[in-house]
C-alpha cells in the first residue's frame, strides 16, 4: 500500500515557514539519527528508502532522472563515463559537501540509492550503485559506479 506519492509531496501548504527545510536537519536525521543509530550506519534502511524514493520519481530518461536529483538541491549530477550498461556519475555540491573529512567513510548510500531506483525505473532493469568517491572521505566530489544487470 501507498500512502503517498511523489506528487503528493510537492503539495505543500506551510503559509509561515514556506516549503524549505535547513540542510542541518536532514544531516542531523541521516547522519545521526541513520549513519550513528542504526546498525550498519544504517546502510540497509538508506538503501531501502533511497530505492523506494528513485522508483517514485516522474522520469523516463537519465536525463529527467538527473535534472530532479539537481531540482530537489541533492546534488549537482555528471555523466562522466556512459557505456552500454555501465555509467560513472559525480554528484557536485552533495549535502555532505563541507562535512569534516573522516577517511575511509562514504556517507552518500541515499543519493546513491536514490538513481539506483530512477535507473531501474528507467530501464526496467536490476541496477547496482556503488560509491566510490565521498566528500566526507576526503574526494573533491561524491562518485557513483552504476551497473545495470
């Protein structure tokens, strides 16, 4: 069952605080609440959420899939690499853009999780994401590798 859609949420109707929200809190509830409270830094949860909300999403190409990550200030996203069934993806100015670095963590499983979705909505495929640059790892940018199957 779905209780809500995507175009459901675009209905906002917050007359005094408008429809933004500081970056702050939703590092505080990915970061803190997911990354530190749940096990696994919460990868499962992030990956399941991310996933769902990818496959919500209004598009029918990559190039949708990309101008929506950038509208809703997830990211700025580049195809830097297109094979047949491969892209390699680097997302500019990600939330986790000015983080401190702690090496050896990539913290953007969400995003990643959230063009895996699009990507399999798109292609009516199994899609894999991995993340293989982070800013909060210390890379100039986050980075995705990502298979169809």
């Amino acid at each position: 069952m779905e209780l809500f859609t995507y175009d459901d949420l675009k209905k906002i109707d917050r007359p005094s605080l408008g429809k933004m929200i500081p970056l702050e809190l939703f590092r505080s509830v990915r970061l803190i609440g997911m990354y530190q409270g749940l096990p696994m830094n919460g990868k499962n949860t992030t990956m399941a959420v991310g996933r769902k909300i990818g496959q919500s999403l209004p598009v029918k190409t990559i190039e949708e899939a990309l101008a929506i990550f950038k509208d809703l200030k997830i990211g700025i996203p580049t195809i830097l690499d297109a094979k047949e069934n491969e892209f390699h993806i680097k997302i500019d100015d990600c939330f986790c853009k000015g983080l401190p670095v702690h090496e050896g963590n990539m913290t953007c499983d969400l995003e990643g999780a959230i063009l895996e979705g699009a990507f399999s909505l798109i292609y009516d495929k199994k899609v894999i994401v991995r993340e293989v640059k982070c800013n909060v790892n210390g890379d100039e940018h986050c980075e995705y590798i990502i298979k169809l199957i």
